[in-house]
C-alpha cells in the first residue's frame, strides 16, 4: 500500500470518530465497483420507481466515471478521499459482493449484502484449497473472510438451498432474508413478446433468429494478476458458426471479473459480445437458450423456463481440483452436460423439452421457489422502516 494511500486511510479513521451519520445516504456497489448491475442496481431502481430518490440520496461506487447511471444518484471513484468520506457518514450500505478490508463499519450504518449468486461451487469456509489470484494461503483466506462476514447485518438469499450453505459457509448468524434476487424481479416483469422485441432491437439482435446466450463462469486458476482472469474456453467457434449460423445468433456474456478483449470480428454476424459491464438481465430475456458451466446463472435463467445446455469442457478439474460442488451436478442440471463442441452442437440441434421435464420442474421447486419479482420492493421495506 503507498504512502499516499495509507494517509487516506488514517483520515478516514478519524472521520469516522468525529463525523455524524446522515441515515439518508444509502452507498452502493456492485462487483467492486467495476460495474451498474446486478441486485444493488435492481433496489436502486426500484427506489427510483417509488419516488424514494428525493428522500434518500444514493451513490454508486464506480471505476468508470462515464458508466451511465438513472435518476439522481451521483457516481464515485473508489478509492478517492470522496470515496473514505462517504463510507465514513453514509448510513446505508448496499452491495453484492466484500468490500476492502480496510472499510470501517460503524455500529448504527446498516449494511444490506445482496451477494450474487446461488452456490453451485463451494465458498469461503467450504474451501479446501484457494487458487484464485491475491490468495496465497487458505487460512488467510478463510480467516478474513469471517471478519469481513460479521460486518453484515442482512443477507439476502434466492433460496432456501442458499441459506443453508450461507449459513456455514460464511458463519453468518444474524438475519437472512430468503426472498429471492432483487436483479431477478425484470425476468417476472418483462417476460412478454412485446418488452423482447424492444429489447432485441435496442441491442441490436436480428429477430428471426434463435438467439443463444453463452455465459460461462471464470476459473480460480486462470489469470493474468490479482482479480484479472482470462476468457478460456474450449468452444471451437469456427465450428459453431459453420454448424449453426444460418438460424441462430450466439451472444457471448462474460463474467465480470473476465477483462480479455477478445476480437470477434471473425465472426460478424455469428457472435455477438456483451462485457462485463453490461447487465446480463436483458440477455436472458432475449435469449432462446442459455449455454453455460458453472456458474451461477442457471438458477437465475431457469426462472424463464428455457433450454439450458452445460458446456463443461473441464468438468473432472473443475470439480475435483479447484472448487468442489455443492450438490450432484451431473444428476441434477435440467439439461445436457457435455465436454466437446460437437457435443454441444448435437445436444442444440436435438434438444427436447420432454426429455428433461422432470428434471428442469425439480430444479425450479428447489432454486427459484422464493423469486416472485418483488425483491427489491423487501428490501427497500427493510431501509424504511
């Protein structure tokens, strides 16, 4: 840490001695900052909708100053004097994933972790082993964890599934607020023929094609330094565009901690590329189909009730070596898993609902059984009252 830096971090501890808590400010952060999505950006919204944003003033901690944000909010850069100084008075602290060890609780802010994801892959005190970039020691790991963890005074789970591994995963004790994903309520509104055509158009998606919307998840083991992980995968595109492209559009997502600029021009017409900094809300809502791994994503996708295929290129790694599952992956995901692209290109062209009806109704009864599209409006209950 430079010098600069800790004398930023000394002022703010003394500014959280002496200056008042203003319970009208409400900070928010989604992905450490690198982006406007996700739970944190769905109750801000919310709140704008409600006519809330003139009684409380709302920030968004941000990398990119020029991200476009609704409504009055006003953007800060993190890790400014701004930055230490809102965290100092704000009376509110919303965000989806740990903030710096260095950021200082004070006992009457109240600080709501919407957190972003179900757990398929194991998590914090599970872990037998760390790889992930910054980590050198699975105690270290474990250990800071915990503390940051006890900051938290609500929790908000998708499912009960997720309150249960929360629960030891995080030695979290106080409050879960099982009630689904505030980002999630958009696929209970939305959902309808003419909001999908809206949508396709603003994006730029022909709409007389399939679309099929690739998401993987990233790798603890594959980066190019702290908190910078590649775009691997073993998908043979060419492949893909000969097989598929005459009917079908592919939309590639990646995960936000993903910062490769991959050049797709390649495939013009073919793939279509969103970053990380775009809310992949509006993916699922335009996509047919959703081809995935590991991550996250399938349980908030199987709210939409539409084919999900996992392509899992690395599964006896992935599973065995750098995290481990939670549940019997295999067994319980609502569609084909496979490990080559022509595989995956099989699977697309003879998907059939029939075939995984069961499987795909268990899934949505043990993950989405919470999601009714009113999140956000629970939590925005909870700031008020």
């Amino acid at each position: 840490m430079n010098i600069l830096k800790q004398l930023v971090i000394a002022i703010y501890k003394l500014l959280t001695k002496v200056l008042p808590i203003n319970h009208r400010i409400i900070l928010f952060e989604s992905n450490m900052g690198r982006n406007y999505t996700g739970n944190p950006k769905a109750i801000y919204e919310e709140m704008l909708g409600l006519g809330l944003d003139r009684s409380y003033r709302s920030y968004f901690i941000l990398e990119d100053m020029d991200t476009k944000i609704p409504g009055t909010a006003k953007k800060i850069k993190r890790n400014r004097l701004r930055y230490f100084y809102y965290f100092a008075i704000a009376g509110i602290w919303i965000s989806d994933t740990r903030f710096p060890r260095y950021i200082i609780k004070r006992p009457d802010t109240l600080y709501i972790q919407t957190w972003h994801g179900t757990p398929l892959k194991k998590l914090a005190l599970d872990l037998d082993a760390v790889y992930m970039s910054g980590e050198t020691s699975l105690e270290d790991y474990k250990r800071n964890f915990y503390k940051n963890v006890q900051t938290w005074d609500y929790l908000v789970s998708q499912n009960k599934y997720s309150t249960e591994i929360f629960r030891r995963a995080f030695g979290f004790e106080k409050e879960i607020l099982e009630i689904g994903y505030p980002r999630n309520d958009i696929l209970f509104k939305k959902n309808k023929k003419e909001e999908i055509y809206k949508i396709k158009e603003m994006l730029g998606l022909p709409q007389d094609k399939r679309v099929i919307l690739y998401a993987p998840t990233w790798r603890d083991n594959e980066y190019y330094r702290n908190g910078i992980y590649k775009f691997n995968t073993g998908l043979d595109f060419p492949l893909l565009m000969k097989e598929l492209s005459e009917d079908t559009v592919w939309v590639v997502k990646y995960h936000y901690l993903i910062r490769d600029a991959i050049d797709w021009s390649d495939y013009e017409g073919f793939v279509y590329d969103f970053d990380k900094d775009y809310d992949i809300s509006l993916l699922y809502l335009v996509s047919d189909m959703l081809v995935t791994d590991y991550s996250s994503v399938m349980f908030d996708y199987s709210i939409l009730k539409r084919p999900m295929l996992f392509y899992c290129y690395d599964l006896c790694e992935y599973k065995d070596t750098l995290r481990g599952f939670y549940f019997d992956f295999m067994n319980e995901a609502p569609g084909p898993v496979v490990e080559t692209t022509e595989a995956l290109i099989e699977s697309i062209k003879a998907y059939d609902n029939e075939n995984y009806k069961d499987k795909y109704e268990a899934f949505i009864s043990k993950y989405n059984h919470a999601d009714d599209g009113k999140a956000a409006g629970k939590v925005i209950d909870l700031i008020c009252k």
